[in-house]
C-alpha cells in the first residue's frame, strides 16, 4: 500500500505528464499550420508518450492501494512560437521540467525509505535523460540546417529519420 504522500507525489507527477501530452498536442497543431508535417508527427508521437507515462503512473498508484487521478485543471499551454528553433527550445524546457520533478521524487523516496517506487521510478528518470539529449541533438541539427522559410522544407524532411528513432530514444 503506498503512503498518502508517496500518492500526493505521483498524482503530482500525473498533472505534468498531462500537461506535457496537452503541450505536445498544441505544438502539433502550430508545426501543421506552418506545413511542417514530419515535425508535427514527432510533436504527435511525443504526445503519445507522455500520456503513456501518465498511464504507467496511473495503473501503478492504482494497483498498490492507491486513488490515481487527473485533475481538472490543467493549465494554459503554449500555442504559437517564433519558429522552429523556439519551438524547440520550449520542448527543452518542457523535458526538463519533467526531469526536475521526477529526479525529485526519487530523491524523496530514496531518503524516506520508499524503495519500490524508486524502483518503479527508474525507467522514467533514465527516459528524461534520454529525451533531454534527443532534444539537444534536434537542437543542433536545426542550428546547423537553418530555419529560415527556404530551410524549412529540408529540416521538416530530417524529421523523418528522427521520428523513425521515438522522440526520447
Ligand atoms: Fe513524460
């Protein structure tokens, strides 16, 4: 049975990973209105990851004694940006964000003797490592194509190889 705050802190967690699949979605949605269908898939498929990280803290939380839920409020997410690079540089934020906060829930657990959700937790801290460094990759693939309009054609192309790897591998 988990404690009430070990519950408190995975519930937390689910909002983020709400919040992050909300932004990914709206990130889609810009990324499709600049015809920029291979990025938009790789903000859609980013979505989708996020949302499966909220499921995997769901069933968790549920199947150790616990009440999983989704808060109604959400929060506002960011709808348009300057281009590509800005776009991008938002996704950096937004994975770190993530990483803050699970790296402090580890750290809680570990010094409060929460040993099985540290464990539990491993996977997502290695993941957010592995997003953070996909994200600087893409970073530097922008900067070193360009993003300016007449570029643009070339690096929504590259995104076809990015999104064959998964968005945080
Ligand atoms: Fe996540």
């Amino acid at each position: 049975m988990l404690s009430k705050s070990v519950q408190s802190k995975l519930n937390d967690q689910i909002q983020k990973e709400a919040i992050a699949s909300r932004a990914y979605l709206a990130m889609a949605t810009w990324a499709e209105q600049q015809g920029l269908p291979n990025i938009a898939n790789y903000f859609y498929n980013s979505s989708n990851e996020e949302r499966d990280h909220m499921l995997q803290l769901f069933r968790y939380i549920n199947a150790n004694g616990g009440t999983a839920k989704l808060e109604e409020k959400g929060g506002k997410v960011k709808e348009n940006f300057k281009n590509v690079q800005d776009a991008f540089k938002h996704v950096y934020d937004l994975e770190h964000g993530v990483s803050v906060a699970i790296n402090e829930i580890a750290t809680w657990c570990l010094q409060n003797g929460e040993h099985a959700t540290y464990f539990f937790l491993q996977p997502f801290v290695l993941e957010q490592q592995a997003a953070e460094n996909k994200v600087t990759e893409i970073l530097t693939i922008i900067e070193r194509m360009g993003f300016e309009p007449r570029n643009l054609f070339y690096l929504d192309k590259q995104f076809k190889k990015i999104n064959e790897t998964g968005a945080g591998e």
